[in-house]
C-alpha cells in the first residue's frame, strides 16, 4: 500500500463541511451535461483568448491550460493563518533584499553564509546601495504552497521576481460564476475581483519621490510571442494602464519615456514581466533586444521604480530558502507561521551523503531549475534514471538540493471515469508596496495525471478555482 | 497612445480590409469565367485577378500556370502569401491580439472568431466549400468585426487609427478592381463598349456588391463611364475612392483636433480629397484609366507612408 494522502474532501468516507455545497451540485450534474460545461468552459477559455502561447515548439500555438471545474475550497480560518503566513513570508523576504543590497546584517551575524548570498548567480551588483521607493524589492510575492494534513501547510517555494497565473486565478472565477451562477448564490464565496485594483495602488504606492501627480504605470512585455502575454495585456486592461514593449521606451535626460501618438510621456512606474538580465544591454546583457538602453541610470537616480528591483531574484533561489524562517526570526522577530519543506543542501557534504544514499525516497532539484523540469522524483523513478541523477549530483553537488516526497493534499477532480482525488499545490500572490495585501484565493494547480504530483501546466497540470468561504 | 499599439490598430483596419477584397476578386474571378471565352489568345481571367491582386509574379513563381483551383489556394488559403484571405485575417487578429487591451471585448471576439473558424475552413476539404461560401464567409467576418467596431468603441484616437486603416486600404483596393478591368480589356479597342466588355463589368459590379446600388443611383444602361464613376467619383457609393479619401480625411481631421497639431497626412489627404472632388469622368478617361488608377494608388501609398512617419513611429522630441 502506497502512503496516504490527505484527501481535502472527504475524511473517512464522509464529507468534510466546507465541501457540503458541492457535494449536491456535483450529484445533480450527469456526464453529459458535464461534458457539456467542460467543452462550455473550453469554448469560453479559447474566445477571451486566454491560452498558454508556446511558439517554436511546434503544435498549437495557443494551447490551453486544463480547466477543471470542481471548486478548491478553504474555510476563512484556514484561510486567515494561511494569509498571515503569507504576509510574514513577503515582509521578511523584503527585508532580506532590502538588507543584502545595502549592509548585509544577516551575513554579518552568520545568520547565513556570505557565498550563498554575494556569490548567487541572482545577486545583482550593480543594484547595491540602490533602496528603491519604500525599501520594497519584491512588490508581488508569489508563494507556492502544498498542504499534507489538516494543519500542515508548507512552503515548497517563494516567487519574489515576476510570478505569473494571477490572471488564471481571477479568468477561473469569472468562467465559474458565468457557467454556475447558482453555486455563489448557495455559498459565500470571497471574492477575488479586487485583485487588479490592489495591484494598481501597490505600484502607484512605489513611485519614485521625483514623481509630480498621479504616477503613469506601465506594464512591460517581451512582447505577443511570450507565453505569458495573455496575462501581460490582460492586467494591462484590467488596470487601465499601458502595456509596453522594450521599443515603446526610451531614455532621455533623466527619465524613462514611451513613444505616443502624441509626443513623449513620462514613465513612472514599470511592472516588468521580463528578466533582469533583458532590462538594460548597457548595464547587463548586451545583446537584449528587449530592453531599454540607460534604464538602470535612470533607476539608480531615482527617475523610474521597476517592479519587481533588479536582483530580487536572490531571495527566491532555492539554496536561499532554506534559510527564511531564519529571516523572519532575524528582522521580524517573529515565529514563521508556514514551515518550509526539510530541505537538504547537496552542497554541505553531510547533507550530499544522505541524499546520494536515499535517492530513491527523495525529490532532487536543480537550485535554478523551474517549471518541474530537471528534477527526479526518486520514488517514482526507475534504477537507471537514479544512478544518472547520482552521477550528475556527485559531478556538481552544488547544483542539487533535495526534499523529502511529500504526501501532497489531494482534491475532487473531474476526470474520465468520473470524480477521481488528484494532487493539488496552491499559489496565493501577496502585493507589497504602501500596504501589503492578499486576495482571499489564490491559483490551484492540479496533476491531472493519476497518481503524478507535477502541477506545472508544462508537464500536464491543469487548474482549478481556489474558494475561500466568508465567516 | 502607444505609436506601436497605433500602428497595431491601423494595420488590423487594413489587414480586415484587405481580406474582403482578396475574397471579392476571387469571386469575380469565378464569375467572369462563367461568360464564354472570347477571343483565342487572350490571357485567362485568372491571370487578371492576380494582377489586381498585386501577387501575380509571387503566384507564377510558386504554382505556374494560372488554373483556378491554384489561384483559390494562393488568395484564399496561402499563408505564404502575405495578402491572401487567411495571412490577412491571421493578420488582423495578431495585431488585435497585441492591442487586446485598446479593444472591446466583442471586437477581439469577431477577430479571434474568424480566426477560429478559419482554422476549421482549412481542415475542410476542399471539395466541399465553393468559392461563393468563401467570399460571403469572408464578407462576414468582415461584417462582423466592423460591426463591433462600430457599436462597441470608444470614438478615440484607436478608433480613428482603425479607420484610417480601413479606408486607406479601401481606396487602394477599389483602384485595384477597377485595375481588374484595364487588364481585362482586350488589346483591340474595338471592343470597349461592346456587349462583352458590358458583361465584364456588370460582374465587377456584382463582385463588389454594387449592382443594386448602380441601377439606384445611374439607372438605363450599364457603361463604363457610368460605373467609373460610381467606383471613383460617386460620394454616395460607399466603396468609392471620393469617399474613402473623404473618410480618411475626416478622421485624419479628428486627430490633428485631438492632438491639437496639423500633420502632413493631412494635408496630403486633403489635397487629394480636393482633386478627387473637382475631377469629371471625362478627365479620367483622357488621363487614361490605368494611369489614373496607377497615381492614386502612389497618391494613396504617400498618405499612408505621412500617416506612418507621423503617428505609428513614435520619434523621440
């Protein structure tokens, strides 16, 4: 018998309260029509346009993300911890950037070595001394979250550069209450709407001190081939604000401005959805087409903020996480409230020993490694994949961290046979600027596959609507 | 406004545009091969339709000989041709992709909806679709989207630039059509104004859906003059070169108000709406006809190059 997982639904054969709305709704609806509502909901999907780009790869260009139509559901006081974990989480996060940019306190008290931070390929140069407006680094704090019992939720990992699948989160929600009015009549339901309005304010909040009258925000995009530009124009829209590429822009004087039917504009403000190493060639890589030449001149004296800073990426790299509840002890002087997952450094010897030894029981990932790909799930892999991954980790062992396998939380999912428990993760996107904020919901992933417990939508994962229930 | 979502805006209006004439030509392409052959010798209808289309060199070196079920997948089909009715709709729902934010949400629904039934039209055999389903599907969409331009935008500067798109393609493309008819007319003058070369027109009327419109507007018999001048001079006829010019114009007039500052596009299109209003039939024809097509189509590109160098490049102060 494999192990048990907790099933977010059911318990011991019997509906878990927060699940008793749902449980009539999913009775009342036969296969047919929930295929009918399954190829409704695609339909939809497909027209406002909300696809998953992949050019160059051949196939579809514009692939959709697996829409499963069976709700996530939290309660408000699951809720209310999960979010105030959330919170601490992006306040010692900033905290961190804020420090490591300017004295290091951290590194000076050996709360974490000094290569780890100054020798991380995310650690950017040429940002120290650079305190952006309202010392916040990462103004939008995605933080991926899986849950193995009724209480024990943890971080599998923090996104504190350009997270994306927040427009997946508010479209999930639009399309549920177009195709199931009625749901949201019988449950109450939090609302996720606000979320671009939030999101507004936060950027608006960080502009620079230079800035005279209401700040021009701007959101910046590699540009209609990148896989994320629906979500890009999407926020754009939602916002009001202008979506611009590297070309739109310029530099003159002391400014950043973008090209206009009518002249010049000022920019104040730019949510960036492109790498650091793209946003200025005369400061990073020479050869981006897709930056702003003299950006970082611009930033550096104040005349523009961008969200997220350059070089807040060395807060999310996997060989730093480890070390956040220690931030959040260190500058917040608080109990972290959402525990990371045990996680061994193949770069300690000791810690390489025991992962070369338990291979086969552990989950190993690249340190810069994203999107599920180049990982091993060691109980799901076969000898021979084992001992090339042994290999790999003994030639680089700095490269590899490893995590116990975790007994993911499972939820109701629509699937071929009927309703079948598949793995789910969640990300919740915390904003920091002025305030800092969090929508009640959040994106749940899915592993559509039976058995898998890959959510990324690159390896077949699908998502679902994230319910949080009002008191 | 963004120059490159401007630009994005303008290029939709004529890739829109430039569909339903490609899908026009084809179908009076099909009709003028209904009527009898004429004299031996004479170049096919099909080799006609390709000039006008401007792709004709394109076509020969990619399929040879003109024969119809050729010329269907070069101008409907053909996404290597960069005007053929599927690049064009691929085209103008791209460039509405990219502005999705200037955009009203039934305006993207009619682009990514043709786009999406175009996909389907591809998959069908082709056995199965005549070039009649082709033209009216095409006119549809059109129809569609200009519809929800119409009734859902903001009349700001996006929809000016959509307009402006849209009748600068227009008054190219009728000069086009009427273009159809020089490369039509048979070397010997002797049968201009015979009932042949009535025929040919009579379907270039039915091509761009304005016979109705002529016998209202001209009534007795169908000549050549008379329909010159409802494709060039006419200012009721909504497909003429006077009104497209017109409404050109008129939107060019609408930014240079907004942004409170004149332009060369301006003046350009003024200076040719002017013209086109002091010139008689008979001028046309003495001018000559190709030549004449042959300048307003230069005329046509200036103002659309002044448009460009003026709004859609966005040069720093």
């Amino acid at each position: 018998m494999g192990p048990t997982y907790f099933n977010e639904m059911y318990e011991d054969g019997a509906i878990r309260a927060l699940y008793a709305g749902l449980e009539g709704w999913q009775r009342g609806m036969p296969d047919e029509l929930r295929n009918l509502k399954q190829a409704e909901a695609e339909a939809l999907f497909r027209r406002i346009g909300i696809t998953f780009a992949v050019y160059g790869e051949g196939g579809d260009p514009d692939r959709l993300i697996p829409f499963d139509m069976f709700p996530r559901v939290f309660t408000n006081r699951e809720w209310t911890r999960l979010s105030r974990g959330v919170k601490q989480r992006a306040r010692a996060l900033n905290a961190f950037l804020a420090d490591v940019y300017d004295r290091g306190e951290i590194v000076r008290a050996g709360r974490i070595p000094a290569k780890l931070v100054y020798q991380n390929e995310a650690f950017e140069k040429a940002v120290v001394g650079i305190r952006p407006p309202r010392s916040v680094f990462s103004h939008i704090v995605g933080i991926d979250l899986v849950r193995t019992g009724p209480e024990d939720f943890f971080v599998l990992e923090d996104n504190c550069r350009t997270p994306s699948g927040v427009s997946y989160m508010l479209e999930n929600r639009e399309i549920m209450m177009r195709m199931f009015p009625t749901l949201f009549r019988e449950n109450r339901i939090e609302p996720v709407e606000g979320y671009p309005e939030q999101l507004r304010r936060t950027l608006a909040s960080v502009a620079p001190a230079k800035c005279e009258g209401e700040p021009t925000v701007v959101i910046l995009t590699p540009g209609h081939f990148n896989s994320a530009y629906y979500e890009h124009s999407f926020l754009a829209d939602m916002m009001g604000v202008e979506l611009v590429e590297g070309q739109d822009l310029y530099v003159e004087g002391d400014y950043c401005w973008m090209r206009t039917t009518e002249g010049p504009r000022r920019v104040d403000v730019i949510y960036r959805r492109i790498d650091d190493a793209f946003l200025d060639p005369l400061c990073f890589r020479p050869d981006s087409m897709l930056g702003i030449p003299g950006l970082m001149n611009v930033y550096r004296s104040g005349g523009v903020a961008i969200a997220s800073a350059p070089g807040a990426g060395v807060a999310d790299d996997k060989a730093i996480y480890t070390f956040v509840p220690d931030m959040i002890r260190f500058y917040l002087g608080e109990t972290p409230i959402l525990n990371n997952v045990p996680t061994w450094q193949c770069a300690k010897a000791d810690d390489c020993k025991y992962v070369l030894e338990n291979l086969k029981d552990l989950v190993v990932k690249e340190v810069h490694g994203s999107g599920g790909y180049g990982m091993l799930i060691g109980p799901r892999a076969t000898q021979s994949e084992l001992d090339l991954f042994a290999v790999r980790v003994r030639d680089n062992p700095g490269n590899y961290i490893a995590q116990p396998t975790l007994a993911l939380s499972t939820c109701p999912t629509f699937v071929e046979q009927g309703i079948a428990p598949r793995h789910v993760d969640l990300r919740p996107y915390c904003l920091v600027g002025e305030k800092i904020e969090l929508v009640p919901g959040g994106l749940t992933r899915v592993a559509l596959k039976e058995g898998s417990l890959v959510v990324n939508s690159s390896q077949g994962g699908g998502v679902k609507d994230t319910w949080v229930l009002a008191e | 406004m963004l120059s490159r979502t401007a630009d994005n805006l303008f290029w939709m209006g004529r890739y829109l545009e430039r569909a339903e004439t490609m899908a026009r030509l084809l179908h009076v392409g099909a009709r003028m091969n209904l009527i009898p052959d004429t004299v031996d010798g004479f170049r096919s209808e099909w080799v006609s339709i390709l000039h006008a289309s401007g792709t004709h060199a394109a076509f020969e070196k990619k399929y040879g000989e003109a024969v119809e079920r050729n010329v269907i997948t070069h101008l409907f089909f053909d996404r290597d041709n960069p005007s053929s009715v599927a690049a064009c709709v691929a085209a103008a729902r791209e460039n509405a992709r990219i502005v999705r934010t200037a955009l009203s949400a039934p305006v993207w629904d009619a682009l990514n909806g043709a786009y999406q039934e175009l996909k389907g039209l591809e998959r069908t055999p082709r056995s199965e679709i005549s070039i009649t389903a082709l033209t009216e599907w095409t006119a549809k969409q059109h129809a569609l989207a200009s519809g929800a331009i119409e009734g859902t935008l903001l009349r700001n500067d996006g929809y000016d630039f959509i307009h402006l798109g849209f009748n600068l393609e227009r008054a190219d493309n009728t000069a086009r059509f009427l273009d159809v008819k020089y490369y039509v007319l048979l070397p010997d003058t002797g049968f201009v104004g015979s009932g042949l070369d009535n025929v040919q027109w009579q379907t270039l009327l039915r091509g761009m859906q304005m016979h109705r419109a002529f016998h209202w507007a001209y009534g007795g018999d169908i000549t050549a003059t008379k329909i010159a001048d409802l494709l060039i001079l006419n200012p009721a006829c909504p497909r003429s070169l006077l009104t497209a010019i017109e409404e050109a114009t008129n939107h060019l007039d609408r930014l240079s108000r907004a942004y409170g500052a004149s332009t060369r596009a301006q003046t350009a299109a003024r200076a040719l709406l002017a013209e086109l209003s002091e010139t008689r039939i008979d001028d046309i024809f003495d001018e000559g006809m190709h030549e004449f097509l042959e300048r307003m189509k230069r005329q046509v590109a200036d103002i659309s190059t002044c448009v460009s160098e003026t709004y859609l490049i966005g040069a720093a102060a």
